[in-house]
C-alpha cells in the first residue's frame, strides 16, 4: 500500500472510528444486563488503559505522525501500540453488547485498518526519526504483548496533566459511545 495512502489513512482515524462505532450500533439487538456489565468493565478497562498510555508519552493527538521523544516506560514497556490496544478493549465492549457479529466484524475491521495500515504508518516515522534505537526497542517490545520486561521502566508513573489535557476528548467519547450502545440495547429488550 502506498504510503501517502497510508497517511490518509491515518489522518483520517478519528472518523474511521466512528464509523466502526456506527457499525456496531447498527448491530446492537439487546442483550441482559450481565452482558452489559461486562461490556462496562470491559470498556472501563480500555479507557483506563488509554489514560495510563496517553500520561506515558508527551504528545499524541493531530493529523500527522509526531514524536518529541521515543517513549519506552509506563504501559509503553509492556507494548508499543498501547493506545490503539485500548481502542480495541473499549470498541471489544461496545461489540459484546451487540453480539457475536458485531465482535468478529469488529475484530477484523480494527485488525485490518490498524495492525495492516495505521501502526506500519506509524512504524515508518518512528524508524526514520529514531533510528537504532526505535529499532531496538522493536526487538525488546511487540506490538501488543509484552516479551521482555523492564519493571524500571513499568514503575514510571504517568503524567496527569497530559491525560487530562489530550485524554479528555476520548473519555467523553468513550461515555457518550457507551450510553448510546446501552440505550439502544435496552431500546430493543
């Protein structure tokens, strides 16, 4: 895939996440309240994941692929796409309540658009600009489950003030995602 189409792609990821989130609506029958329990924790989980993501590192929001700096610690020790890892829990919830067909178009959908397309995107830039060092951490971390584990790097502690300055917009999204899911599960029950 040409990599222009690549950065298309990836500029365009926010509304491509919105549309994978219409699609899983448009799925959503009813299910019990267990399921949507669990559709909670799980999507809980997935936003608690992001946050703790996007405090590793100093910058992450816009339409182009940036880095001040390589960030190695925090969730980032134990994957190198933590915040679409958090994607996929959060969109894994909202799936579940929707069904079976929802979870397996979703699951492809997200592998496709970002383990085929966005992350090799991504992957590109951070090589170019980090060279050796990228590369090394390549070897050390996966992509989304960890091999090699640096507790030292695990401890670091997240940094608040950038959750709470570029977090903030995918928290009201994830709570307004999921009382949407759930008002039209219980539309349909």
């Amino acid at each position: 895939m040409p990599e222009r189409v690549r950065g298309f792609i990836f500029r365009m990821r926010g509304g491509i996440w919105t549309l994978l989130f219409v699609a899983i609506l448009f799925m959503v029958r009813g299910t019990t309240p267990g399921i949507i329990a669990l559709s909670l924790v799980i999507v809980l989980l997935g936003q608690l994941w992001r946050c703790w993501s996007a405090g590793s590192i100093g910058l992450y929001r816009g339409e182009n692929v940036k880095a001040l700096k390589l960030a190695v610690t925090g969730s980032y020790a134990l994957m190198r796409n933590p915040l679409y890892f958090g994607n996929f829990v959060i969109g894994l919830g909202w799936s579940i309540i929707a069904g079976k067909l929802a979870v397996l178009v979703f699951a492809v959908s997200f592998w496709v658009l970002y383990c085929l397309v966005i992350i090799p995107h991504e992957e590109k830039f951070l090589s170019g600009k980090f060279g050796h060092e990228y590369e090394e951490y390549c070897r050390k971390v996966k992509r989304f489950h960890p091999s090699e584990l640096d507790i030292n790097a695990l401890k670091s502690p997240p940094d608040f003030s950038i959750i709470k300055r570029s977090e903030i917009h995918t928290i009201i999204s994830t709570l307004i995602g999921t009382t949407i899911i759930i008002a039209v599960s219980l539309c349909y029950t």
